[in-house]
C-alpha cells in the first residue's frame, strides 16, 4: 500500500507536463536620442584681467582652464 501510494505520488509530480509560455504580445518600440551636452563659456577678472572658462551644464563641470581673452 505504501508502495502504490508512494509511487502514485512520483507520478503525479515526476511527469513532465506541457506548459506554454506565455507570448510577448507587445514589443515596445525604444528611440534612443542622443543629445549633445549644453555647454556656456563662464567669464571674470582675475588681477585686472580678463577670463573666460567652459562650463558643461548638462555633466556639471569644467571643461577648460582658465583662458585669457
């Protein structure tokens, strides 16, 4: 009796059973836009001279040294 329940049991969850995998009904379309940086030219004096400096907005930082104009 063990036997037969034991081995009914190993049956039931053993058994490969067919499954379907869902299907992807929706690919969504995905545009990459590649976009240039904004960049603004930052000027000051320094000891009576004139300086300009670039300044990339869009990574927040330096681009440049200072440069006499």
């Amino acid at each position: 009796m063990k036997k037969t329940i034991l081995l009914l049991c190993m049956l039931t969850f053993l058994c490969p059973t067919p499954i379907a995998a869902n299907e992807i009904s929706s690919i969504e379309n995905t545009n990459i836009e590649v976009r240039a940086d904004i960049k603004e030219w930052k000027y000051k004096f320094i000891n009576g001279k004139f300086y300009k400096r670039l300044w990339n907005s869009t990574q927040r930082r330096w681009e440049t040294d200072w440069i006499p104009v």
